[in-house]
C-alpha cells in the first residue's frame, strides 16, 4: 500500500497492523524536543499553524478565478447584446449621454494609468497612500472601460477610436488576469507576502501523519522551481490534473487501509469512519499547502511575464486615447 505510519497512527500505535504500539509518550517527548529546537512553545507553535493555515486556505481558493472570468463573460455578454440591441435613437457617442459616458471614462482610465506611474516614483512607493490607489486602480479598471463601452455604442467606428476600443479592451482583460494572478501570491491588497518558508512548515506539520510513498513522489515531483514561462504553464496546468489523481488514490487506498485494520482492531465502523475522515482533514490541509508551496513559483514567474506586458499596453491606451478624443474635437 505504501503506507507507513498513516492509519496506524490514526487507529491509536504508529506501527503497521499487528507489531506493538508505540508508546504516546516516546512521541509526545519528540515534538517536544523539535518546539525546544524551534525555540517556540507548544502553544505559539499552535497559533503560528493556525495563522498560517488560514493563509493558505486564502491563497488556495479558486474564488478569484471565478470573479475574473465573470469580469470577461460579462464584458462580452453586453458587447453582444449591445451589437444586437442598440439603437441610435437612445443616445451617439458625439454628444449628450454618450459624449458624458466617453468622457468620464476615459478621465477614470486616466487616473487608473496614473498608478503605473507612481510606482516609479520612490518615495511615493514607501507609502501607505499606494495601497489605496491600487484598490483605486483596479476599481477604476474596471468601471472605465464598462463606460467607454457604452460610449462607443457597441461599434468600432472611425479607425482611430477602433484602435482605442481595441486597446482599452486588451488592457481591461491584462487588469483581470493581474488581478488573479496577484491574488495567488498577495494575501491582500497591502502587498503582505507569504513566505515560501512558512508554506513548507506547515506542509511539513500536516504531513507529519500522512506517509506514503505516492505523497512522497509526489512532492518532489512537483516542489522545482519553474525554469521558464512555459514550463510555469505546463506546471500549472499538469498539477491540477495530477494532484486530482493523487488526491483521490490516496484517499481511496486510505480509506481501504483505516477500514481493514480498524476491523482487526475491534474497532466498530462508525470509529473506523471517524479515523477516515480525520485523515481526509489532515490530508486536505497537506495538500492546501503543497499547491501553494507547488506553484508559488509558478504564479510568481507568470506574475513577472504578465507585469511586463501590461504597462506597455497602458502606454498603449493612454496614447491612443490622447489621439482619438484630438481626432474627434478636430473633425
């Protein structure tokens, strides 16, 4: 099976299936020894692993992928729709509402692209004024270019406001997929970090009652860093198709395992389902932290790539922009 200590220790010894328990407090003496090394008490060690288990619950959700791709479906969904259903009787982007809705979104791009711009600024970037004109940044991303949508009724039109459209459009997706992407490395909007040192912890803590040897390759498998942006791909997307597999054999041979020695034991079935399922929680906090352990290279190296590719689109954006409200107040 490739178990070694697993579900023995879960049903009460750290052995296999018929040898002698091992004495709790041969292993109550190690920990202790390991909080002595760590210079730590047992109880901050205990609030260290809570803090950090919560982070990486956060860092590990898949809610921002959602949030993204809902930005982009609906982005899409109101082009169509508008293509569809608009009318020139209800407003033209020369004037009157249209006109407004251009304007002012263009203004909260404006101050949106400022942002990229101040980051280059050094001692505006020391202060705590940037956090709140990041969160500024990606609100106003988002709500310019929905207007300037609007304003632009849904058409391309001449060719300098096409080109305008255009790249509004490829800045607006760029934001989302930024924002996505820092989500997975940020704990939040303050720019605070999580340690790779910290994951690995506790990926270790969590594993302490999880062997097996499929875990183990596993792990090294998957722990390298990413040599380039295409292997950061290919990780990113062979890890959530491997660590599915795994999760479920692992889970399936445990389950086999913990039933079949809990029955040797004396133990009922609804103790053996109790032991099942806390391996099952162990087991997910483990697996939590090896995905951000895993690709917390990966996010970072994708991060760097997408960083670099979003500014010059900015620029883009704002100097189309420039050229097409000229063309439109000269002609």
């Amino acid at each position: 099976m490739g178990y070694d200590n697993t579900a023995a220790e879960l049903i009460g010894t750290n052995k296999s299936p018929g040898s002698a328990a091992k004495p709790r407090a041969s292993t109550d003496a190690n920990q202790g020894q390991t909080h002595a090394r760590t210079g730590g008490s047992v109880s901050a060690l205990n609030a260290n692993v809570q803090q950090s288990r919560s982070q990486v619950k956060k860092l590990a959700k898949d809610g921002q992928v959602i949030f993204a791709l809902g930005l982009i479906v609906m982005f899409a969904v109101i082009y169509m729709l508008g293509r569809v259903y608009w009318d020139e009787r209800y407003y033209t982007p020369e004037e009157g509402v249209g006109y407004y809705l251009g304007m002012v979104g263009g203004i909260l791009m404006l101050v949106a692209v400022c942002y990229s711009m101040a980051k280059r600024v050094r001692w505006l970037r020391a202060t705590k004024f940037m956090r709140h004109w990041l969160r500024l940044h990606i609100v106003l991303g988002i709500v310019g270019p929905y207007m300037v949508l609007f304003h632009s009724t849904f058409h391309i039109g001449s060719l300098n406001g096409g080109i305008a459209l255009v790249s509004m459009t490829m800045v607006f997706l760029s934001g989302v997929i930024g924002r996505y992407l820092y989500s997975k490395i940020y704990l939040g909007l303050d720019g605070t970090r999580m340690q790779a040192q910290e994951v690995r912890d506790l990926m270790r803590f969590f594993g302490r009652r999880i062997h097996s040897k499929r875990i183990e390759s596993f792990q090294e498998s998957v722990l390298d860093e990413p040599r380039d942006l295409l292997h950061a791909f290919y990780k990113l997307v062979a890890y959530k198709v491997r660590s599915w597999i795994v999760w479920n054999g692992v889970l399936r041979d445990a389950k086999k395992f913990i039933y079949a020695v809990s029955y040797r034991k004396g133990l009922s079935k609804k103790e053996a389902h109790k032991k099942y399922l806390q391996f099952r929680k162990d087991f997910r906090e483990y697996m939590n932290a090896l995905r951000k352990a895993a690709l917390m290279g990966v996010y970072e190296k994708i991060f760097s790539f997408w960083r670099h590719a979003h500014v010059p689109l900015l620029y883009l954006l704002l100097i189309s922009g420039i050229v097409h409200v000229i063309a439109v107040h000269m002609y």
